[in-house]
C-alpha cells in the first residue's frame, strides 16, 4: 500500500498535471471529463484524488483496493465512509480504469479493486453525450411498452419475472451503447436486465439483441467460436496486419 505521505500537495499536483498533460493530448477529444483539482477553500477533491492516487508512477499503475484509496481520501475528508468515485470516474466520466468482477476480461483484478489502465484511450464504449439527463418522454416510451421490459416482458411495479422477489423497477436502456441516450435509441428495461448485459449488445426496438456492442466480448466465447470468428475476418481483411486497416 502507498504511504499517504508520500503523496503530498507536491506529488498530488505533479501527478495531476501529468494527467492533464495526457487528457489535453488524448482524451479531450473525446469528451473525457477532468475532476477539478480543487474545491472550495483550498481543498483537494475527491474525484481528483482518487485518479491521482491511481495514476501514481504512470504508465507502471497498480490496483488498488476501494479500502485502500478510501483511506487515502479519509486523510483529506475524515468523514468519508465509502469511496465510489473509481467507478464513477470511469463509467460517467471516461477515464479508462478497470474494476474488478467477472465483468473484467481487460486485467486480472480481484473484486472491490480498481487500476487505472491508460491515460491514452478513453473507456470502452465512452461517447461524449453518453449519458443524458433528459431523454425525450419517458413515460410515452415505457406507455408504448404497455409498461414492460422490452427484453424480458416483467412489468413495472410487478415482480421481475425471473427475480420474483424483487419489483421491476423500468430504467432507460440504449438500443445501440455506442451512441448518445436520446430519442430513438432508448428501449426500457428492467434493472435485472439493464444491469446485467453491461453494454455488450446492440437491441432491435423490440429488446432482441441483433449485434455485438463491445468486440472485447469475443474473448469470452468458445474457443471454437473464436476461431469461426477468426476465419471470417481474416478472409474479409484478406489477412491484412490489424494496425494497416482504418
């Protein structure tokens, strides 16, 4: 584990200014949010402490568990009782760093630890405008659903159709996750399903998946398949190297 100490108001900056360094260069572009590195009053904030703790000796990062980076913030805000800004800083925010789960087929991260990947590419399936606050008519979209998961059929306020202990609860779901969350790519889903598939699939309007939203999810597949796979695009790229094709 680092020594707070050794990240003091001297490495915290020049850590930062490394990541903005990087951010101006390669991420920007992509609409990748930069945490402020100060708050009111002089303090740090704890979304810019959280990535500079995990940017620490860049490009040779660590994991690094969400007790140990909620330590690290306690010594800046006491009464901090749960660090989630790793998660929120990657997901909402773009900064390509990786969680722990059996969601993971990027590192070998044990659950309830993070690393920060790259500061040269943004995360995975990160589009400027991702998340949008207000998404056309919600409540005609979930009416021309009669009010159900367009995946799994449970219907709101009911029990979810595979979980019956617990209540469907509709959350606005992207047809394709590459691209904005607005008017004509939004199908509701329940949370069992919205959570469950992680941005992996593209949705026709009637909740079938049609396409692969996330090609990292090819490692996932039977070797067999893979290989299928594999003959395809070798044959459709007439076995060009993979870093000539644009």
């Amino acid at each position: 584990m680092l020594d707070s100490l050794i990240l003091n108001k001297k490495s915290i900056e020049s850590i930062y200014k490394t990541i903005c360094e990087y951010h101006e260069k390669y991420l920007k572009q992509y609409g990748v949010k930069l945490p402020k590195l100060y708050a009111s009053k002089g303090k740090f904030t704890k979304d810019a402490l959280v990535l500079v703790y995990l940017a620490y000796d860049y490009p040779k990062t660590r994991k690094v568990t969400k007790e140990e980076l909620t330590k690290f913030v306690r010594s800046y805000y006491p009464d901090t009782n749960d660090v989630q800004q790793a998660r929120h800083l990657g997901a909402q925010s773009g900064w390509w760093i990786v969680a722990g789960g059996r969601d993971n087929i990027i590192l070998n991260i044990k659950r309830g630890s993070y690393q920060l990947y790259t500061l040269e590419q943004p995360y995975p399936l990160f589009k400027k405008g991702h998340r949008v606050a207000d998404t056309a008519d919600w409540e005609k979209i979930k009416e021309k659903y009669n009010f159900r998961c367009a995946t799994c059929g449970s219907q709101e306020g009911k029990p979810q159709f595979h979980w019956p202990a617990t209540k469907t609860v509709l959350q606005k779901a992207h047809m394709d996750p590459n691209k904005p969350l607005v008017a004509g790519n939004i199908i509701p889903q329940c949370q069992k399903c919205n959570r469950g598939d992680r941005n992996r699939w593209v949705y026709d309007d009637k909740g079938r998946v049609i396409k692969l939203a996330d090609a990292n999810f090819v490692r996932n597949f039977d070797k067999d398949v893979r290989k299928k796979i594999y003959r395809m695009l070798y044959k459709e790229f007439n076995g060009k190297n993979p870093k000539s094709i644009k």
